[in-house]
C-alpha cells in the first residue's frame, strides 16, 4: 500500500466527495428503475427488464412459467447485494427452477421471496419496495472458472470523467453468489492501463493466492477493458454524479453492461489495489475532461501500477540502451519520426520540448492528458501532460510526457525511468547505433 496519507477514509470520503454528489442524483442512482430508465434513455447497455412487481397480489398472479431463459429478481431499492435471487433455468419439473449456486426451488419459495422484496425486507429502513425483473446475464467464459454460485462484476471508480481505480469481484460459495466483498467476495485490483489483475483482497486482508488455492490472483486480462472505461464513464457524465462507482457485468455474447451504480462505494479496493484512493482523486481534481475518451487516456497514463512491466516482459533478454539513442516518435498522422533521445534514469518521467511536441501535434486537445497551473517561487507555471507512443529498440512504449523548454538542449527528448523498466541502461554506450 502507498503512503498512509494518500488512503482515502471514511471520513474524508463523505467530507470532500460524496457531499459532492446532488439529492437528485443519488436518488437515480439508489433507485434500480430509475437508474434502467436513464440507461435506456442514453442508449447505454443494460440487462433487459423483463417485469416489475409493485404488490403482493401481482406477484400472486405473475407467470413465472413464462421466463424461459433464467432471469434475476431484485430490489429496486436494495443495497449489498441482499434480496438478490438468480435463477438460472426452469427444471424439467413443472412449477421448479434452478438456482446459480445449484439449488431447486418450487414456484411457493420463489414467489415467498418476491413477496418479501415488494413488502420490504431488504429496502433501505424497511419500507415497501418493488421487484424488479431482468434477464440473467451469463458468464463471460473467461470467469466461469473463478466464480462460484453467481456472475462477477467489474468496479470502476470514475472521478470527473476519469475512470481512477478498478477491481473484479468474484463471488464464492461463502458469499453465496453475491460479488460483495463484505459477504466473502474475492476482489482483485486491476491495472489502468491494461486491465490486467494485479493484487486481491479477501475479508479486508490482502492476498496474493486465491483462498483454498495456489493459482496467483494477479495476470488475469479483463475482456473489453477499453470497452469497460469507456462505458464507465459514459455512465457517470449521465448521472450527473461527480464521485461514483459504476458496476459492470460481461456477458459472453452481449460484452459489458452496466449492472448499477453505487454514489457511496467502499474503500476495500484500495487493498485490492494496493494503492490510495486519496491521491488518485486529488491529481484529476479540477481537470477540464468533456469527453469520455479523453478520461480514458488520462486514467490509463496517470493510474499504470508498476505490475504492468512485468506483465508485458516474456522473459527475453532485454535490450541494452546508451544515454543517447535515437527514437522513433508517432506524430498526430500516425506517422513515425525519428528524434534523437537523450536515456536518464535520473528523471522520473519523460519529458519532450514544447515547439517539438507542438510540431508533432501532440499538444492537440484530444492528446493533452493533465494541464494545471502550479504556483512556485517564480510565479505561475503551467504544467501540461500529453500522451506519447514512441519506439526504442523495436520496442513500442506507449505513455505520457511532461511539456518542458528544452529548445536550448541538443536533445529535445528526454526518456526517464519509468518509461526504462524493459530495458538495460549501459552508460559506456555514448554514440547512437544504426538500429
């Protein structure tokens, strides 16, 4: 885990982020009809609604018979996963289903539970609520295998239009095929940039093993990460609300749909993660994003985990750089220019001239990840952050540049560290090689 300081608390949360998020917004987002409504309206994917029942004496007369394909009762006004019964399919028997983690159930026990949700037994303060009826998702392949008793989810937290931290949760057989951490979940933190599982959480612990198991948590690619950001924060720019988690499920033909959004999500993900939520939140914090994709770049370069490195190594000897090399950078055509790039691995980040970036066009709006004004003791200095795909030794590194003056230096481009983690810096390598 990062420092202490940049952990985000309860107390902090609801101080600086959830008082944030307006009444009317909250109540879209806490009501599941309401939330399907302005998903549909926005043309943003979903589980179909397949009925609701608001009485006791509709839920006597509903025709369970006729759902065919397996479906999900749910609260409209339920929280943590309570109330939340999948059916997967009808059993041969007549009047008989069958449940995700295995169980048969008669038509009595199910219509019994749907009475419950419509007279409150999981709504907030036990006030009368509906059941809401939806198809039941299935399993992406790539999960069936980690998932016990029901279907995992994806957790995005987006911030301002930027997607800041992720995880995949996974139901067990304590949690009874609910993906709720505090019911016995598994939740797995996620890489940024590229949706690959890094670290897990497991009853507030961190772990690197799944429980019961030697298989690692972490090297699990997430299908449709892209997709998943993007989605996400689509999600949050209609639900007007600023500081929110938006939960996803993948279906294996369907792709992702959003399941639902939470305007209070909880801080477990940070020990998925194994990073601060609180830093995170500050560094996009007054950012101009209007656009989803632009907030997708800027997640992706500014939340990469250091796992990322090691996940695209192969093990193939890595390649020996000098300090001076020579590089190929993509401009806004798409087409590759060669600079020469001075390799320092005393600078955390890479950094490019600013007449230089502009000539290659990577000072477009749609390239510019981070512009913020910082005060120091020389007055007011703006500091921009655009995104950089350059090759180094036939390798494509894809990642970010501080906007700097270099123009008096003979190399307009410098390569720091973080963009090194691949390759061997040999400083007795002072002259550019041919390839």
């Amino acid at each position: 885990m990062n420092r202490f300081e940049d952990v985000l608390g309860l107390n902090a949360r609801s101080a600086d982020y959830l008082v944030l998020n307006k009444k009317s917004a909250r109540r879209r987002a806490d009501d599941k009809l309401l939330t399907k409504l302005m998903l549909k309206k926005m043309d943003v994917p979903h589980p179909k609604l397949l009925g609701t029942l608001t009485e006791v004496s509709e839920v006597r007369k509903f025709k369970w018979g006729k759902l065919k394909e397996g479906f999900a009762i749910k609260p409209v006004q339920g929280f943590g996963g309570q109330g939340i019964m999948i059916i997967k399919r009808q059993a041969k028997e007549e009047n008989f289903f069958w449940t995700m983690d295995g169980k048969k159930i008669g038509l009595e026990e199910l219509s019994i539970h749907a009475q419950d949700v419509v007279e409150g037994k999981y709504s907030h303060n036990n006030l009368p609520d509906k059941a809401m009826i939806e198809e039941r998702i299935k399993i992406h392949p790539k999960f069936k295998k980690l998932a016990v008793g029901g279907a995992p989810d994806v957790r995005v937290i987006v911030f301002n239009h930027v997607p800041v931290m992720a995880m995949l949760r996974l139901p067990t057989e304590e949690s009874m095929g609910k993906a709720n951490l505090h019911q016995g979940a598994i939740g797995l933190g996620i890489d940024m940039a590229t949706g690959i599982t890094t670290h897990g959480v497991y009853k507030n612990k961190s772990i690197k093993y799944f429980p019961d198991d030697n298989k690692k948590v972490n090297g699990i690619a997430i299908p449709y990460w892209n997709k998943i950001l993007l989605m996400a924060v689509k999600t949050q720019m209609v639900s007007k609300l600023p500081y929110l988690s938006v939960d996803m499920l993948i279906d294996e033909e369907k792709g992702p749909v959003v399941l639902e959004l939470n305007d209070q999500p909880g801080l477990s993900i940070q020990i998925a993660n194994m990073a601060g939520l609180r830093r995170r939140l500050t560094r996009v914090e007054g950012l101009e994003v209007e656009e989803a994709e632009k907030g997708v770049k800027i997640g992706k370069a500014l939340f990469a985990s250091k796992f990322a490195s090691r996940v695209k190594f192969t093990g193939e000897e890595k390649p020996v750089v000098g300090i001076f090399e020579r590089v190929k950078v993509k401009n806004n055509k798409k087409k590759w220019v060669e600079i020469p790039a001075k390799i320092d691995t005393g600078a955390r980040s890479t950094s490019i001239d600013k007449e230089l970036a502009k000539e290659l066009g990577l000072l477009n709006d749609s390239n510019i990840l981070w512009k913020k004004k910082i005060k120091n003791s020389l007055g007011t200095e703006e500091r921009i952050l655009v995104g950089i795909t350059f090759r180094l030794k036939n390798r494509i590194i894809k990642g970010r540049a501080g906007i700097t003056d270099r123009k008096s230096l003979r190399r307009q481009l410098l390569i720091g560290r973080r963009d090194l983690k691949d390759f061997v810096v040999d400083p007795g390598l002072v002259k550019y090689r041919k390839k």
